[in-house]
C-alpha cells in the first residue's frame, strides 16, 4: 500500500497519529489502525494532524498491474 493511495477521511477506519513529517508540499503521517497495524498517509501538508490525535484511514482503489507465470515445472 502506498502512502499516495490513503486518505484521512470524515470516515474510514478509526486510528490514532503516532508520527507526522513535514516533507514540503506533502505530510506523511504514520497512524496506528485498531488493530494494532501501522499505516503512512501522505497528505496536503495544511492538513496537521499530531501525535495521540484520533483519526479516520481509507484506501483509495489503485489497480495494481499483475503477470501471470506458468506453474514451476511448465
């Protein structure tokens, strides 16, 4: 998953900001979802989420190119 395809939404999963960085035109904030998985979100940089603050993560659906191979031994 790459940090481009999540979002911080109105609604989504719930999660809480553990990290964010400034990175120019962009943030990338790393939040921890419920479950315990770290996820990093880039963003518009206006957006400032800190640390402990309560947050929403959804994926955006991005097609991901795949090959297919013949079975080992074709």
């Amino acid at each position: 998953m790459r940090p481009e395809n999540v979002r911080l939404p109105s609604e989504g999963e719930p999660s809480v900001v553990v990290s964010t960085s400034f990175r120019g035109s962009i943030r990338r904030t790393t939040a921890r979802l419920e479950d315990g998985t770290l996820v990093v979100v880039q963003h518009d940089a206006g957006d400032r989420p800190q640390p402990g603050d309560r947050v929403r993560i959804a994926l955006d659906a991005e097609p991901v190119p795949v090959e297919a191979r013949p079975p080992s031994g074709a």
